[in-house]
C-alpha cells in the first residue's frame, strides 16, 4: 500500500477537506524511500503546475492507504537534536504547525514540531 500527498486550503488555522487541484500525488509503497535516520528523501512531483495565492495558507496532508499504520513520517520536536546532524534547534524549521488527525476531519495541532521535509 501506498501514501497519498496532497495540498488542502486552511481554514481558522486548520486543515480543510478542499484539495488544491492539481496537487494529489499517490505514490506506491515502491516509491516511498525508507530510513531508519530520515536521510533518504522520497521525491514528490505534481503532474501538472499547482497555482498557489500569496498570502494563503495552505498544508502539506500525507495520508496512507487504508490508514496504514505501518507509515512514519520523521519529525522533529522544537529543542530536540536532529537524527542525522545532531545539532539542537530550539525554534521550528517553517513557519506553521503540524497537525495530526486520525480520521481526516479533526485536527490535532503539535506547534512545536515539524515533519522533516525538503522543498
């Protein structure tokens, strides 16, 4: 099984249910790379331009196929060291928070952590 991302609108500071058009991306479970440290990066790549607006708030949302708990995603809490440099940060690494949901509609803010990513 696979993961779905996707770009969604925010709401009140929230994740909403409304898919930015263009930005869902299914990979299969052969295209998601693993590690045990979070060095080794999947690639994510939209099949068509994806026309963001300044000013708006959007969210990155992963989600696996058939809520498959055996998907991780690496995050780092604010004060924490990171896996691969060791170095401890004491501020978030982007602007926002990290939400977590178990059911797609309720939304779990965690402020002080980031999932780790790469733009």
């Amino acid at each position: 099984m696979g993961v779905t991302v996707e770009l969604r609108s925010v709401l009140n500071g929230y994740p909403t249910l409304n898919q930015i058009p263009g930005s869902q991306v299914h990979l299969n479970s052969s295209q998601v790379n693993t590690s045990n440290d979070g060095s080794i990066a999947t690639t994510v790549t939209f099949n068509d331009l994806v026309f963001l607006k300044n000013f708006t708030e959007y969210c990155i949302v992963v989600t696996p196929d058939n809520a498959n708990p055996n998907y991780e995603l690496f995050v780092r809490k604010a004060g924490e060291a990171d896996f691969i440099t060791k170095n401890v940060e004491n501020k978030d690494s982007f602007v926002g928070s990290l939400f977590v949901s178990s059911n797609n509609s309720e939304w779990k803010a965690t402020v002080d952590e980031d999932f780790k990513m790469t733009i």
